[in-house]
C-alpha cells in the first residue's frame, strides 16, 4: 500500500538500514496533498508503524505559543511530535518541500562540518516522495 504513513515507516526503515538516521535521532515527513505525515518522537525508526505516524493539516494557521498544531490523527500510543516540526513546516512554507528528513547520522554531521565556511549546505540529485505518491 503506498499511502504515505506505510510509504514514511517503510523508509525510516531503509534510512536506518543505511545509516542515515540513527535509532530515535532525527525525523521524517511528507506532504500529501492538503496532509503532512510525520514521524513521533522517541522511536526506534526501524520500528515506527503506519499507526505512530501524526497527520495534521496543510496548510493551516501558525499556531501561537500557546498552542499546538491541529491534527487530523495522533498515535493512540502516547508518542509526541518531533521537536524539528516548526523546521519542517517552514520547509513545507517557505521553499514548497514536498517532504523533509532531518538526519542525525555521523555522516551529515561529517558533511556539515566539510563546508564550515559557507552558511548553506546544498545536495542536489534529491529524490521528491511526494512525486511518488
């Protein structure tokens, strides 16, 4: 099934298989349409399931500091959203991302630390999910 909570647990999966994201670090997301599914916090991402995955609105009003996001779903386990949500969303807002992944792998670190000097990383050959939905 390709919906995007199977489609976001199966690559969580491969990420980690391949070193790109490491047991609970990071997080990931994909905006569908008028829908973003993200990754919870604190799991093991070999192990998420469609069920753990937040689906909120897109777009929808900012929220204050006061209040959180809406959510069309939350996990019925008690799983928080990632503290990287608001970096998503401005990706999502700002620059028209289709999806995001924020990776705590020793290689992106490594990668980051190559180009000290400049104040933007950028990788180019990327691969847009959101166009194979």
């Amino acid at each position: 099934n390709d919906q995007p909570a199977n489609l976001i647990s199966e690559l969580c999966a491969s990420f980690y298989r391949l070193g790109w994201v490491t047991g609970t670090g990071g997080g990931t997301c994909i905006r569908a349409h008028d829908k973003v599914y993200i990754t919870p916090s604190g799991v093991q991402k070999e192990r998420i399931e469609p069920s753990h995955i937040f689906v909120l609105p897109y777009p929808q009003a900012e929220p204050s500091p006061h209040t959180d996001r809406i959510s069309l779903r939350r996990p019925k386990l008690n799983l928080k959203e990632p503290a990287c949500t608001p970096l998503f969303w401005n990706a999502y807002t700002i620059r028209n991302a289709g999806s995001c992944i924020n990776a705590h792998s020793q290689n992106a670190a490594m990668a980051t630390l190559l180009w000290e000097k400049e104040k933007v990383f950028r990788i180019s050959h990327q691969v847009s999910w959101a166009s194979m939905l």
